[in-house]
C-alpha cells in the first residue's frame, strides 16, 4: 500500500460537503482508503493517527484543502485525484448554475432579509466564530458542527437567550422547523406534538413513532446533545419549551435527552410544572424521582413516550397498532443458540438508539460496556475491542474526528460487524439503518454482503447468528423503507419495529428465559 497526499491551497468547502466527498473518494475503484479535509491541526492529526501522515501535510494552512488517498495501485494514483477532482468540480457546477455563494453571512442576510434562521456546517475551528456572526444579524441557528468548546456554546447559547433567539446545537443533528427538516430529519407529516431534543437520532425516533402512530409534528427543536450537561444548564431546552408553549399549532410538548445532569433534570421538571400544556418527558437515565403530575407525564422508553404524547393529542390508544413483542419468537431464537453464546454486540449509527438499546440491557444485565457508557465502570477499555455485552455509537467523536458520520459513511461499522459476528460467544448482533434527509441512500443495501457472508460463516461452523435490524424511517422517506426492509429481510436479518423493541428483543434474547 502507498500513500499519496494533495494539497489544494485556498480551497474551502463546508464539512458537508466534505463528509460526502470522502464517501465517494472511498467508493473509487483502487482505493483502500481516503480522507478529505481543510488543513487543520486536528484533521491533519487523524489523518496520521490512521497510518496516512506525510511532510506534506506540514504545509496546509487552515485554508487548504487535503486529500490523503492510500491505494495498492501506484500506477491509479493520478485517475484516483481526477475522480475526485470531478467531484468539487460538480458541486461548483451547482453552485454556479442554481446558487448564490456568499462569502460571509452579513450579505446572505443582506440579500434575504426575509430568512431568520442560518444553518451552520463548517469546521469547529471556526464554527462558534460563524455562529455569533448570525446571531448578531438576528438568526436562530443550527449549528451542525462539533469540536466546538463547551465555554463557546454556553456564551453562544445566552447570547441567542438575550435576543429571543434559538441557538440549536453545537452538533445539532436533527430539527423540522415549519415542516422542513435540517440536516439529519425523516419525512414526516405536519401534526400538533413539538418535540424538544437533546438528542439527534432520539429525535428523529420520537418523529417517526409518533408519525406511525398516525399524528405529526408541529415543530422539532433540536439543541445539542450538551444542553442539559452542568455546564450549559439546559438554557435552550427551556427557551424551546417556552417557544412551543408559545405556539399555536403546538398542543402537546415531547422532551427528550440522552442522560442529563441530575441538577439539570431537577430544572427542567420544575420548568415544565409550570407550562399549561401536557409535556411528555422522556429522559433516557434519567435519575430524578418522576411520576406523573399535572400535566407533566414521565416515559422510560421512546415508544412508550410517542405512545403517550398521541394519546396526549387525541388518540384511542385501543385504535391505535402498538406492534407488542413477539415472544414465541424470542423462544424460538432462544432454542437455537448454543451454550457458548451469551452476548449481544450493538453497532449503530445513532447515539440515542445505542443509548436506549444499552439502557434497556442493562435494566437486567451486569456486564454490558459502551464507548458511550455513563458509569466509567462500564466504558471500554479499548474502543476496538469488545467486552461482554458491548455497545458502540460509531456516531461518537471518537469515530468521526475528521471522518463522515456513519450515517453518511457505514464503512467503519461494516469493518467492526465483521469481527463481531466471527466471535462465537456472539449471540445476537444488533444494528440500526437511519433513513430520511442527509443519511445514505441505500443504508440497508451497502450492509448486506456482509451480512450474507456472516450468517454463511457461522452456519458453515455450527452456530446459530442471530442478526436484529432496525430501520428508523416512515413510509415517505426517499430510501423507500419498504425496500430497505425487504432486503434485509431477504439477507436473513430480523426487523424490529421501533428502538425501544430492538432492546427489549435482544435483550430477552440472551437472558435464554433466566430471569435476573
């Protein structure tokens, strides 16, 4: 294998465009692997970190861009820069055909004093920098980058507070602002329940759990996953509570989180009390006391949680499909195991989806591990090796310093699914499929060589594979999630109907019937 390095020099484009140019690098015939990225000390430090480093990249500034592509045909070198050339080349094309590029957010503001809310995706270096830019001109922001500093988003966050702004993130994955949904978002229809989310892909499953249900969104206000951390203090969840409170075609409130700081929690159930509509919380680990009150109902899973809020909003829920669990299957899985397999390994795409599958295991199991796990016990010693019961969000920054998210980019998760279905005390793989806007178009369909090969292996050894998917989408999704379905389905994995069955399924799985 070589390794050859371009430097483009002042060359800028947004780490959107960016995460997918490195998808379709990766896809070029020849390459093992390549990474695409503004010159900055932290991406040229990934790029060494994954056996790539060259003088060459001594000499970017934060203005260049880098191209770092390692091939076992030296001879494809210069056709493998022209692939990737052609793919800026296209996204100029489109900028200079149907779009208007502004060089700073003053003149987008100046052309379009009609806009009120910015989307900010540029490399965390520069992000906080960009973000005080719109809100001085009165933007409500979604600030899609991460690596911004927690000191930066609490001055961010009562900024965008002292004006009546909302300030959404840093690493704000997922909102429906007017039934348009930014960055990572399903399609789902216009309802009365608003949605406040700490919480990315937890976002996106209380959507589409509610929108299969039968009801809609009037609003979904994300706000990064540290809102609710001691730091930040939860300043925008209760900024977006009001907001919703505030709104007309709002008549039900859903909060949801990853674990929040107990002090923070305690601030939101007091703030909540005190709003006239119904809220549904929906804190996952949540460690305060909470039983439901007034208007305020607490939910320990997401479907559970959707189930409420619609409930909340005008459903019968003896109309309603709740999908129960199929326990004779989990028997019949239980039946086929040997008495060497024990363990569940979840690789998923979605930091909320782990967070509940590993949650929901852990409500009867001892021994699971998590890269994301909140009791430093608990948190993998080795991030490529799994202990146990172990749970990864490849999602996490750890996977993703200067590489697109697996939602965009699954190839790191098909390399680690691999080795995990090889184990042969691997009882049950569980793994989630996001569909909706930004994701891959065909999430399903890149995982299934693998996956056939997988269950090829373990039956050519003896040993039953049990493989639990989960695709998180609605019907009117542009992946077509029927056919993201069948194929799986057709691959010999099993489909599970929302996060919170994924879970329970797998865990009930390698319990074998004891009870604990």
């Amino acid at each position: 294998m070589t390794v050859h390095i371009k430097i483009k020099k002042n060359t800028y484009f947004d780490s959107v465009s960016l995460m997918s140019f490195s998808t379709k690098a990766n896809q070029i015939d020849h390459v093992k692997q390549a990474m695409i990225g503004m010159g900055t000390d932290m991406n040229k430090e990934v790029i060494r970190n994954v056996g790539m480093g060259s003088p060459e990249l001594d000499t970017a500034s934060t203005a260049d861009l880098m191209i770092a592509i390692e091939t076992d045909q030296p001879d494809a070198v210069e056709t493998i820069f022209d692939e990737i050339e052609t793919l800026f080349d296209r996204k100029i094309e489109k900028s200079e055909q149907g779009e208007t590029v502004y060089k700073n957010i003053a003149a987008a503001v100046k052309d379009h004093d009609q806009a009120n809310v910015a989307v900010i995706s540029v490399n965390g270096a520069f992000a906080a920098r960009e973000a005080k830019k719109a809100i001085e001109n009165n933007l409500h922001v979604m600030l899609f980058s991460d690596n911004v500093s927690i000191e930066e988003e609490v001055a961010l966050k009562k900024a965008a507070h002292e004006k009546g702004l909302l300030m959404m993130g840093p690493d704000c994955g997922t909102a429906i602002i007017n039934n348009i949904g930014l960055c990572f978002a399903n399609n789902v229809r216009k309802g009365n329940i608003g949605i406040v989310a700490a919480s990315g892909t937890g976002a996106q499953e209380m959507s589409v759990r509610i929108h299969d249900f039968g009801y809609g969104i009037s609003q979904l206000i994300g706000i990064g996953g540290r809102d609710l951390s001691e730091e930040v203090g939860g300043i925008m969840m209760i900024d977006a509570i009001e907001a919703l409170e505030r709104d007309q075609s709002t008549k039900v409130i859903v909060l949801v989180s990853k674990p929040p700081a107990k002090s923070v929690e305690q601030k939101i159930i007091e703030k909540v009390k005190t709003i006239q509509k119904p809220v549904v919380v929906f804190f996952l680990g949540g460690e305060a006391v909470a039983h439901d009150e007034a208007n305020v109902y607490f939910a320990k899973h997401s479907k559970d949680a959707a189930l409420k809020a619609v409930e909340l909003a005008g459903a019968k829920k003896e109309e309603l499909d709740i999908q129960p669990l199929d326990t004779a299957f989990i028997k019949q899985v239980q039946s086929k195991l040997s008495d060497t397999q024990h363990y569940i390994r979840g690789l998923f795409c979605g930091g909320t989806l782990c967070d509940e599958a590993m949650f929901t295991a852990m409500e009867k199991l001892d021994n699971v591990y998590s890269n994301i796990a909140k009791n430093p016990e608990f948190i993998l010693k080795d991030n490529n090796q799994s202990q146990e019961n172990t749970f990864i969000d490849f999602g996490s920054d750890e996977f993703t310093q200067g590489k697109p998210h697996p939602m965009i980019d699954p190839t790191t998760r098909i390399d680690r699914f691999i080795k995990e279905a090889a184990d042969p005390e691997v009882a049950v793989i569980v793994l989630d499929f996001v569909l909706g806007y930004g994701s891959h178009e065909d999430p399903a369909g890149v995982m299934v060589p693998a996956i056939k090969e997988a269950k090829e292996q373990a039956e050519r050894e003896g040993r039953h594979l049990e493989i639990i998917g989960y695709v998180l989408g609605t019907d009117q999704d542009v992946q077509n999630m029927q056919e993201q379905i069948q194929k799986l389905q057709d691959a010999g994995v099993t489909i599970t109907t929302s996060s919170q069955d994924t879970g329970i399924i797998a865990r009930e799985i390698v319990l074998k019937g004891e009870s604990k």
